[in-house]
C-alpha cells in the first residue's frame, strides 16, 4: 500500500502548491483576491472529494481512475493558475 501513501503525498503537495501560489498571487495583484479565494476553496473540496474516492476504492482498476483524475485536475489547475498571473 505504499502505492497509495504516495497518491496521498502527491495529492497534498498539490494542494499546498496551489495554496501557496494563490496567496502569491494575491500579495501581488489586489484584484485577484476573490478569484484566488475561489481557487483555493475548489481545491480544499477537491482535497476532501479524492481522499474519499481513495478510502473507497477497492481494486487497482478504482486506483488506475483516481490517478488519471488528479494528473487531469493538476493539468487543469496548472493552466487555471498560468491564467491568473
């Protein structure tokens, strides 16, 4: 199960990236304050919405679809965050 300690991890890192970008994003552009603020509430229900997904998830096939989800969620956030800048 270290495979899913490392989902756990990545998931987390992905996260506090997130956090921190947005906060850095704020401390330089007032105006991007509420945008941000949304941005890092979808990830905090992001965060919540797979953790679950991963405590239910029964076989590698579950594990296989929550992997794919979060390298579409990181590839989306990527180009969301490279827009608010």
């Amino acid at each position: 199960m270290a495979n899913v300690r490392n989902l756990k991890k990545n998931i987390n890192g992905m996260i506090y990236d997130v956090v921190d970008e947005c906060y850095s994003v704020q401390l330089f552009n007032d105006a991007k304050t509420a945008e941000s603020d949304s941005f890092i509430d979808d990830a905090a229900d992001f965060q919540e919405e797979i953790m679950g997904e991963i405590k239910r998830a029964e076989s590698k096939k579950d594990f296989k679809a929550i992997e794919a989800k979060v390298e579409q969620t990181r590839i989306d956030w990527t180009n969301r965050l490279n827009k608010m800048q």
